[in-house]
C-alpha cells in the first residue's frame, strides 16, 4: 500500500504519485493519471476541446429535464460516452463540473455500471450473453470463438478488448454479458444494444465478419444498428427531429413470438394480474432549493 498527500486532478495535470488502497475493484484509472495518460485513457487536451458548446447544450437539456440536477449523471455519462466512445477522465470531469459533484463521485457511478466503458470502444461494441440458461445453450462457446476470431488462437480478445483501432470504422469491443434478459431466445448477443437472437457460432462470426466489413446487419427485432457512438447518444435520451428520420432511427419489430408466449396463454384462459394500488408519489423540493 502507497499513500499521499496529493489529490489527482482531471484533465491535463498529469499526477506524479498513485495513491493508495488499489484493491481489485478499485478505480485504478482515477486515481494513477499517468499510466492513464500512457494507456491513452486520459486525453492530455482541455475539456471544453473535448467537449464543446453543442455536447454542453446538450448537457443542460438533460440537466432541465430533472427536479434535482444530480438526476442526470447517468444520460449525462452516456453524452460523454457519444462523444469519445468511453467515459475517459475527462469525461468524468465534464459531468462533475456540469453537475457540482466532486469528481470521486461522479467515478464512483461510472465504475459500478458495466455500460459505461472506462477503455475507448469500437466502432462497435459486441456483448455475448454467458449468463445461465445462454451458457447452457451454447453461448460460452459463441464468446470463446469470438475471442480467438477478432483476436487469435494465440492471443484470444479479452473482456472489453478492441480488435481494431477504437472509433476506427470495422473496430469491434468484445465483452460477455450477463442476462440480456431475453432468455427465452438463448443464446443472445447483442452489437450496441440491439438483439441477435438464438445465435451459433458460426452466425456470430459472419455478424463480426460483416461488421468489420462496414455492413449493419439487421437485428433480430428492435432498432436498426447505428454504431456504439450513435447507440450512447440515443441512451443519453437523443433523437433526431425530424419525425421521419426519428422513426427510421428507433422503429422496427420489437416483439417476439416466444416473448409473448405466456401472455398469449394468460389471454386465453383469462388470468389477470391482481391489482395494484395507487401510491401516490411524494413531493419533491423545488428545483432552486435543492441541496448540494
Ligand atoms: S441468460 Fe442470456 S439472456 Fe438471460
């Protein structure tokens, strides 16, 4: 164990010391700069270079849109993540400043949740399901064959690795996941959030191939592939105006025949669920009075 005197600072201030306690689920990243900075992790340019005037606006919307500011960290963390494809340091610091918390806390949410990367991300990021019922029906071995496909025999891709340059176009980020919660079409992976059901092996490498090939294979069902950058802005709560283009962005089939199986069932043989009663929601503080 190491300790110090000195806080770490965001941004260009490379620190000259770590500090201490990095257990394993520790935030090394946050609290070592400047391995960081040799990883490519942390950017050595100003925020607002990062950051600029259109990704602040947008901030602020997101900001308004809650009673109490702090409400917003979780779409704000994905802003940053449309804009450099990861929550870099720097991305850290944006949110902390946008919302007057201290960088720690603003860390401490974006390592608790696997969907904010703390490494730069493909142009797409592919999660394969290895929870338990997709493990049984194949899905291990659908992650350990993408993992020697975009990586090698030799030297297979591990979680959260890029075959590729991160952003570059046909760049892939490997990751397994756990329950994508559509079990019933096991094995499942999904390429930014959009579902590939009822996968082999062999079907998810011609998805990897085509990816890598600048194609956007149609999903299962949901929305048409964008890339992991478009796919952040649409979390952040994003879309486009116009109605059209909005549609084409988001619409498509949602549902699937397995999905509605039971309730398909509980319609037929007039099962309800029992009713619930209305609570009703407690008042919040007005917005100016909010504590900090
Ligand atoms: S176990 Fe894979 S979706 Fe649930």
């Amino acid at each position: 164990m190491t300790s110090s005197t000195a806080t770490p600072e965001p941004g260009p201030h490379a620190a000259k010391t770590t500090h201490a306690a990095a257990g394993g689920d520790t935030d090394v990243v946050a609290i070592a700069p400047d391995s960081a900075v040799a990883e490519g992790i942390l950017a050595d340019t100003p925020l607002d270079e990062i950051f600029g005037a259109d990704t602040e606006a947008k901030a602020k919307d997101l900001i308004a849109r809650y009673p109490m500011s702090r409400s917003a960290l979780l779409p704000l963390l994905h802003l940053v993540q449309s804009v450099q494809g990861y929550v870099s340091q720097e991305g850290i610091a944006f949110c902390a400043r946008q919302l007057d918390l201290s960088d720690a806390e603003v860390s401490a949410v974006a390592t608790f949740y696997t969907m904010y990367k703390r490494r730069p991300c493909g142009e797409h990021l592919v999660s394969v399901c290895t929870n338990t019922l997709c493990a049984a029906m194949g899905g291990e071995a659908i992650y350990k064959k993408l993992q020697t496909h975009l990586g090698s025999e030799d030297a297979p891709l591990g979680q959260e690795e890029t075959a590729g340059t991160p952003g570059e176009p046909g760049s892939i980020t490997l990751e397994h996941a756990e329950c994508l919660a559509a079990c019933d079409l096991a094995p499942v992976l999904q390429v930014n959030y959009e579902y590939f059901d009822n996968q082999t092996p062999e079907k998810a490498v011609a998805l990897v191939d085509a990816l890598q090939a600048g194609k956007k294979p149609a999903p299962t069902r949901g929305a048409p592939l964008s890339d992991f950058k478009g796919a952040e802005l649409q979390l952040a709560g994003f879309f486009p105006e116009d109605e059209a283009t909005y549609r084409g962005d988001v619409d498509g089939p949602s549902q699937a025949v397995e999905t509605l199986r039971g309730a398909q069932i509980a319609n037929e043989r007039g099962w309800t669920a029992p009713a619930t009663q209305d609570v009703p929601l407690p008042v919040l503080p007005a917005k100016e009075g909010e504590k900090k």
